[in-house]
C-alpha cells in the first residue's frame, strides 16, 4: 500500500475512534447525569459529531479504488501572422499547415483533453487574408489544428471581431460542418447558444468550459446581435459559473486579458481570477500578453483551490522579440475519486512545458518546438538570433524563461510558484 493510501486509511481510523469516543461520552453523560444534558443540547452535540462524519466521508472518497484521471493539454496564441499563413501555400494552390505543430504533435495527441487558443479569426476569401493589425487566415489552419490533436478552439479574443460578423459566421460554419466533433467556445451563432453551457466529458468526468474575452479591439457588437461573442462582464460571469458547477465536475475558465508583453498579471487580471476563485473555477488558463507569466495555485477563503495559468504567451507567431518567442504547454492531471455525491475532484498535478517559435523568413521555415528539443543549431537559423547584438543562444533563452518563472505573484491565496515547487 502507496504512502499516500496509507496516510488516508490512518486518517479515516482516527476520525472513527474520535466519533466512537464522542458517542460513548454522550452515553456516560446521558447514563450519570441525565439532568444535565437537556435537550436543547442535541443539535450542539449532533453539529459536533457531523465533523468528523462528513470529514471520513471525503477521506473515504479520496481512498477509494474508483479514480477516474484525465491529462488536459493546453497552449496559448495561435497567432497567424502574414509570413506564417503565406508558408501554407502548397504549389497545387492549396494550403496546409500541418509543418507549424508537427514538433509538438506527439504531446498534443497523447493528452487526453488538448486545447488551443485561436487568436485570429478565419476566412473563406483569400483576398481577405491579413495579418497584423486585423487579422484573418486560411480555415486550413483550424485542419492542421484537428489533425495536431486538438479538442477544444477558444475563440473570444480581441482579435475575434477583426473580420465583423462576417468572420465570426464563416469560421462557425467551417468548424460545424467540417469539424463539429470540435467544442467551440467564446463565440455563437445563436443567442440559445450563447446561453448553452459547453461540457466535455472524457473519461467519466465532465469539464465544462467558459471563453471571455475583455474587449475587440474598439470594434463593439452588433445590437441585434450581443450573442456573438463572450465579452467579460461579473454579472454574466457569475451566473453562467453557477450553471456550470451544476452540470459539471469540473469548471475551466479561459480568460483573455492582461497588459501586452509584461511578464507578471495586470491589476485588471489578477482582479477577474479573484472574481473567478470566489466563485468557484476550479482551472483557469489566460492568454493576450504575448509573453509568458507565472502559473500557481490559489486557494480562496473558504478554502476552494484554483490553478491559475496567468499567460500562457504565443503558440506560434512571428513577432520581432525573443521573449515572444517563448510560449508554453500546460499540462494538468484532473481525477475524480469515488461517484454520485460522495466524488471528490481534484488537480493533482500542473506543470509548464517551455515552448520556442522558430521561423526564418528567407527560409520560410515557420514552427513550434518544445524548448526541450530546441538547439543551438537551430537557435543560429531563426530570424531574431543576432536581431539586437547579443547572439540569441539556448542559455540566453533558458535564462530569460526561468526569469519569467520566478517572478513573484502579488495576489491572495498564492501559495507557490514554478521555481519554489522545485
């Protein structure tokens, strides 16, 4: 038997022989002093012996040999940039992406549960295809995605609105109709949509998932049409939260938000994962800085815990700094221990694979390795490598990546980041 087994099975005889010696004092009391011990004193003394019931009820949930464990997956800004949808053209005229995740393809098909961000929104004509500063790609992107292994496209972005409603329409139609095995989140065809919780269920637990973005850009929603996307708002946030801890086991909210190339959460995020921890999320995965930030666990004041990723910076891009370049992989263990009422769900685990966006315009090589498999060699071909005259070697983009890691999270409820859990 496991330490850990172990631990539990101690844990569940101390808290049996603390209700047996409860019971038998009620009984001496009851047979020597029966005057004493009125009956206005039964919910005091029933209140008490709850405790420990209910506390050897959670153990023995936690003991049991029903655990249900799911591996989630998930990366930060698919961020199509000209360059990048440009090296998808194939010389029959079609396009395919398949080269930008082809190095990181292994870990996304082995999770159980993968998840992208979608920076950028699609399109169905080529003479709308853009980059920076109103993006829109090819819908083979979203193939090369699914083909990736890939699950679940949040969308809710301030990117999402940079095609109008027509941008939104076109890449709902193409995941619907090509991809509908695909779970879609943060924008809708339909206001029934819009209040249709998401859930994905994988391996007998149910997830269910929320996308939030803080704003488009400028650009403002349709009034006839407010459904088109989840833009934050506590109200909103709140009620459908509520709804989905109901229908779930587990909440997981993807926020975007946060200040552009900063390497520690805003005031204006660290207030939303507040909001989000208070209410119950049990995972939180944030995106928009372009950078990567901490990650940790928080646990709130009535003690609920939240694993919150404050930026999970750029999947794939072509943006013009190293630490742009540094994007990351979360990768989480949620189990579920027990069943019906009893279940006691749980993130056993969170860790932080480092990734690196390689690309060389000259070249037209454009992809995404793990930092683990990166090299100096390759660090030579990318285009940045002597861009600002310090040669951008793995030690100098190993530095900058634990630096990132290691800097301290303000907000209530920390309990450790990357660097102090090692």
């Amino acid at each position: 038997m496991s330490l850990y087994y172990g631990g539990l099975k101690k844990k569940i005889v101390k808290l049996l022989m603390v209700m047996a010696v409860a019971a038998i004092v009620g009984c001496l009391i009851g047979v020597i002093q029966p005057r004493i011990v009125k009956a206005t004193r039964m919910p005091e003394i029933k209140e008490k012996l709850s405790i420990p019931i209910k506390e050897a009820a959670q153990a023995g949930a936690e003991l049991s040999t029903d655990v249900k464990k799911v591996n989630l997956l998930a990366v930060g800004d698919d961020l199509i940039h000209t360059g990048i949808y440009k090296s998808g053209l194939q010389a029959d005229g079609s396009y395919n992406f398949d080269h930008l995740y082809t190095h990181v393809k292994d870990d996304i098909a082995a999770a159980d549960l993968a998840i992208v961000n979608q920076e950028t929104i699609f399109t169905t004509n080529r003479n709308d295809y853009s980059g920076y500063p109103c993006f829109a790609g090819p819908m083979e992107i979203g193939d090369a995605l699914v083909d990736a292994g890939f699950d679940v496209v949040t969308h809710a972005t301030n990117h999402v609105y940079d095609r109008g409603v027509q941008g939104i329409e076109e890449t709902l139609d193409f995941w619907t109709t090509k991809h509908p095995e695909i779970t879609v989140l943060g924008i809708h065809g339909s206001q029934a949509d819009a209040d249709t919780i998401k859930t994905v269920e994988c391996n007998g637990i149910t997830f269910a998932m929320l996308n939030y973005t803080y704003g488009m850009n400028g650009f403002t929603l349709p009034g006839d049409q407010p459904w088109l996307v989840d833009l934050l708002d506590k109200d909103k946030v709140a009620a459908d939260i509520a709804k989905a801890k109901e229908i779930s086991d587990c909440v997981i909210f993807f926020l975007h938000s946060g200040t552009e190339y900063v390497y520690e959460p805003d005031d204006a995020t660290k207030d939303w994962v507040q909001f989000l921890l208070d209410n119950g999320v049990d995972i939180t995965i944030a995106s928009h800085p372009h950078v990567l930030e901490p990650y940790t666990e928080l646990t709130g004041s009535d003690g609920h815990k939240m694993v919150v990723y404050y930026s999970m910076g750029n999947f794939i891009s072509t943006q013009d700094e190293m630490p742009r370049m540094i994007g990351g992989m979360a990768k989480l263990t949620v189990e579920k221990r027990g069943s019906g009422a009893d279940a006691v769900v749980s993130v056993s685990s969170y860790t932080l694979d480092p990734l690196f966006t390689h690309y060389n315009h000259d070249t037209g090589v454009y992809t995404v390795y793990k930092l683990s498999d990166y090299t100096d060699e390759l660090a030579q071909q990318h285009a940045l490598y002597n861009k600002y005259g310090t040669p951008m070697t793995l030690d100098v983009i190993k530095a900058k990546f634990d630096e990132i890691m290691s800097t301290p999270i303000n907000q209530p409820g920390h309990e450790n980041t990357m660097s102090e859990r090692e």
